[in-house]
C-alpha cells in the first residue's frame, strides 16, 4: 500500500508517530492538518514530504481557489514547514507551478510527482543492490541508520528498498538498524518495515556502529539522505557524520541511497545547508516521562553533514556516481 496518497479529495498517511504499535490512517482534510502532520514527523523522509507538500497545494487549491491571499499564505506555511530536505520545498514549487490554471491541474502535478517517486523506488533499488552486490559479494552484512523504507517515500523506499531487493535476490546476510536517537525511526520504524519484509535484523544503539565495524561485522553501510549537494556533501538523520567516520576508518563502503529529486546543484557545500534544529523535548525526555534534571537543556540537531570525501558512492534512480573514483554528482 502507499504510506501517502490522495484519497477522495483528502491526504491519507500512515501516521509514523503510532508505529510500530499501531497502524493508524490519518486523514488530513486541511492545511492546517497537512502542516502539523510534516512537523510532528507523522510524514517524514525526503521523498514523502516532497510528495506531502505536493497534494498540500493541491487540498490548497480546492479549498482556496478564490482567495488568493490565503492561497499563498498556505503554500508558504506548506513550503516552510521543515526546512532541511530539499524535496518539501520542491514539491510545493512544482504543484504551486500550475496554481494559475486550476485546481486540477494542481493535482495532477501532485499525483505525477508521486508516481515519479513510486517508479524511482524501484529503480533505486535495482541500481543499489547491483552496486552492494559487486561491493561486498557473495552475500552483505548491513548497517543502516533512521528509516528509508516505503514510510519514507510512497512504496518501496530509498536505502531499506535497496536492503529489501539484495533480500530478494539473496544477496543479504543481515542488517544491523541503528536506534536513531532522538525518536528511535530506526528502532520504531525501520524495525517494522525490516520484520514485514522478512529481513534478519538486529537494532543497535547509534553509538555501537563504528565499533561493530571495527570488529567486522559489517561488509557496508548504506543510508538515504535529506539533501545531496552539489559537490557531494550529504544531508541526513543526526548519526549519519558518525556511521561514516566509522566506515571510513575501518575500509568499508559508505553508500547514499536517494532519488535524483534530492540532489541539489543550487547548493554548493553542506556548509550553506540550514539543519533544522527541533528543540530540547525531544531529548530531555522520552514517552512523557523526563530523562534528565529538571531544568537541563539541550541541543537537538535533526541532521548532520556527511562530507563528500566519506562517500564512497552516491545511487539515485538514474545514476551511480562513485565519489570515491572522482566522479561528480
């Protein structure tokens, strides 16, 4: 099933906060709920918010066709919403693109693109599992860091499609899923997606996976990415810096799994990359209950930036660029 669709003339989500002891389907109806739904990370990973802020501006549009002043004031909020990966703000851009002609026509953009994404999956995959295969034969041992699974995208997925084709193919061993501290999309998220497809798994504490490496029980690391800049630097889950310098020092393959909608040659340098940071809750306290001193803060950044000279190659649904041979994205 789609994790994201438009569903008689409303978005419908798998809500990512309920997982995995619940599957819930949240219905959003409104701008205001499409929004929450982005910040609360109920939607999140690159392609699927690309794919949210789409059919945000189609509901924007046949809700307010005839207010233009309110119509701009919801693709703004619906482009603003997070600012870090760069497919939420391409998204909007691509369906706002034919606000001028009607809401349609909106949505039709909307639907493209999350085909698009749907098709890139696949090819993701394809391309990914015949790097991985060539990169650790006969058969991978895996570790993977937040979620990049079809909850992330529409179907399919970025890194964990790429997990999920080796699998089918017999190419994997097993995967090692960091917790991904601080909301745990490794341990929640990737977990579930990894027991439904009938994976070997294991989850690791984010601090574990350079050590595991260093003891060689891991053949390769593989994670998606928020945003590719234009030389290389990659944008992703808070960890991600970490697993590389791990990868790097041990000698095994770094790869960056992300469609081509989430390069983006405008920028030059992870450097000129605004990361979001969502503030000290999410990390002075866990379920409701405090975790810390009272009164303690914190610093919470939701991405880190992973130099391009730690990459050993970067998939998208187009192309396999290796970084590591002097290639340019």
């Amino acid at each position: 099933m789609r994790t994201i669709d438009w569903v008689d003339d409303a978005i419908e989500i798998i809500d990512q906060t309920a997982l995995p002891d619940r599957t819930t389907v949240l219905r959003l109806s409104t701008v205001e709920a499409v929004v929450d739904a982005i910040r609360s990370l109920a939607v999140r990973g690159a392609p699927a918010l690309g794919v949210a802020g789409a059919l945000g501006v189609a509901l924007a549009a046949r809700l307010h066709h005839d207010e233009p002043d309110r119509l701009a004031d919801a693709v703004d909020r619906l482009r603003t919403a997070r600012p870090t990966a760069v497919n939420l703000a391409r998204g909007v851009d691509r369906a706002a693109a034919r606000l001028a002609e009607s809401p349609a026509a909106v949505l039709a953009e909307a639907v493209a693109l999350r085909d698009e994404e749907e098709a890139a999956s696949v090819a993701m995959a394809r391309l990914g599992a015949d790097l991985l295969g060539q990169l650790c034969p006969p058969r991978c041992r895996l570790l993977t860091h937040c979620n990049t699974g079809a909850l992330a995208t529409v179907t399919g997925g970025t890194a964990l499609g790429v997990v999920v084709e080796l699998h089918r193919r017999g190419g994997l061993e097993s995967v090692i899923a960091s917790e991904t501290r601080p909301l745990l999309q490794g341990a929640r998220l990737t977990a579930w997606e990894l027991d439904r497809a009938g994976v070997d798994f294991r989850v690791a504490v984010d601090g574990a996976g350079p050590f595991l490496m260093a003891r060689g029980l891991v053949d390769a690391v593989v994670v998606g990415a928020d945003r590719i800049c234009a030389n290389g630097d990659t944008i992703n889950k808070i960890g991600t810096y970490a697993h590389a310098l791990g990868a790097r020092r041990a000698g095994l393959p770094f790869v960056v799994v992300a469609p081509e909608t989430t390069v983006d040659p405008a920028t030059a340098t992870g450097a000129q990359v605004e990361i979001e940071d969502r503030g000290s809750a999410e990390v002075v306290s866990f379920a409701a209950a405090r975790t810390t001193p009272a009164g303690a803060g914190a610093v919470n950044p939701a991405f880190d930036v992973t130099p391009a000279d730690l990459v050993t190659a970067v998939v998208t649904d187009r192309r396999v660029v290796r970084l590591d041979r002097g290639e340019q994205i």
